[in-house]
C-alpha cells in the first residue's frame, strides 16, 4: 500500500492524491489550511493597539 502521495477523503474515508482539491468520488471540497499563526498576530495587534487607545483617550 502506497500512502505516501495519499491522503484520507473525511467524507467517503477514500485514499486520494494529496494534490486533489475535491475528491472524485463523492466531491467533497478540501479547504486551504487556516493560517492560525496569521490570525493570532492580527488579534494580538487590535489588542495592543486598542489598549493604547484607552490609554490615550482616558
């Protein structure tokens, strides 16, 4: 069993090429991994600076 280039369909559990967008056997669509490191550094931000808006203002 060659599970090298494969990955699992959460959908119908079928091995499929890991470059696949949507499965071909029941088209469930892959999404693009989330970037979590990009999110948390945008919350961190909108925290700081609004933390020094209330510095400033009060």
């Amino acid at each position: 069993m060659e599970a090298v280039n494969k990955k699992e369909c959460p959908s119908c559990a079928m091995d499929i090429d890991v470059d696949s967008e949507v499965c071909p056997i029941c088209s469930y669509e892959f999404s693009e991994p989330v970037n979590v490191t990009r999110w948390v550094a945008v919350g961190l931000l909108v925290v700081i600076v609004g933390y020094l808006i209330l510095q400033w203002i009060g």
